[in-house]
C-alpha cells in the first residue's frame, strides 16, 4: 500500500494568518535533469512518501528534514509534541492512503527553512487568496506554471489549505 503524508505550515507575520507553501522546482538536482512533473506548481509545506514499513509519523519528520532541513523541522516536530497539529485532509483507498496535517508555527519556521536545492522556493498566502488558487493540472504536467505570480495547486490540497484556513483562522 502506497502511503503520503504531508503538512502545511501557518505562520503570523504581521497580523496576518499565512499559509506556507512549497514552489515545485524546475531542476531536479539530484538527477540533474529538468523536472518534468508540475513545475512552478504549488503545494503544502511538506509532502512525500512513506517508506513500505514506515510509520506515517517518521515520514513526516524525514521528509521535513529532507525538504525544510533540521532547524525548520525541529518546529514541526515541536508542534506534534505538544498536540498542536491537525489533521486537515485525509484520503483513503484499497491501495493508498494520503494524510495531511497543518499547524501554526512560529515566524522563525520561515527564517530557518532551508530548501532543498531541488525546490523552487515558497509562497506564503492568505485565507482570501484561497478564491484565486488554479487547478494545477490545467497546466500541464511537463509545462507547469510559468508565470511566478500564479499559485496553482493539486484540488486535494487545495482542500487541505480551505479546511486548514477554517481551522486556524
């Protein structure tokens, strides 16, 4: 069974409530090659698989550490310590499950982060930019979102950031 778990970072800056988001890159170092799924597109802060064996919790902290670095992850790993997490999308079939978590994290969660070199970066959103996110598969997958401006997203998180808004707004 394939299983994904992901997290979505909030942070307050300024009075505001943002949601954190990771750019997909365009270049996959670590194949050096250019990537071919989604570039430009959106997602939550955190998102990969689970190994087979894997518990959904290590995962998450494993692909914190690979995607944000130690200093960031140590905020999300702080924040399920103290039960500060929610469950914002879940998703179940015979062959996958998919959960994503959300939390509010202190600013300094930015400050920390340190992207993987692969990443293309973050974008921070508030609750009423929500109503302009696109369908990111409208993009096409090879193309992906060329103009820097637009936030596209998967509708799944789409969702996980509407539910996650609601929560801690």
């Amino acid at each position: 069974m394939k299983k994904s778990v992901g997290f979505l970072a909030f942070v307050e800056h300024e009075g505001m409530l943002l949601a954190v988001l990771q750019v997909r890159g365009r270049y996959n170092v670590e194949k050096e090659l250019r990537e071919k799924s989604w570039p430009g597109g959106c997602q939550v802060t955190i998102h990969g698989k689970a190994e087979p064996d894997e518990v959904l919790e290590k995962a998450l902290f494993r692909e914190a550490i690979e995607e944000v670095g130690v200093a960031a992850a140590g905020h999300i790993r702080s924040a399920v310590e103290k039960d500060h997490m929610e469950l914002v999308y879940e998703h179940h079939e015979p062959e996958k499950i998919v959960l994503t978590y959300a939390a509010v994290l202190p600013y300094e969660f930015v400050q920390a982060i340190h992207w993987h070199a692969s990443s293309g970066g973050l974008q921070l959103i508030t609750e009423q930019q929500i109503a302009l996110i696109e369908d990111l598969p409208s993009y096409g997958k090879t193309m992906g979102v060329l103009n820097r401006k637009d936030v596209a997203m998967f509708p799944d998180e789409i969702e996980a950031v509407r539910k996650a808004f609601e929560i801690f707004a």
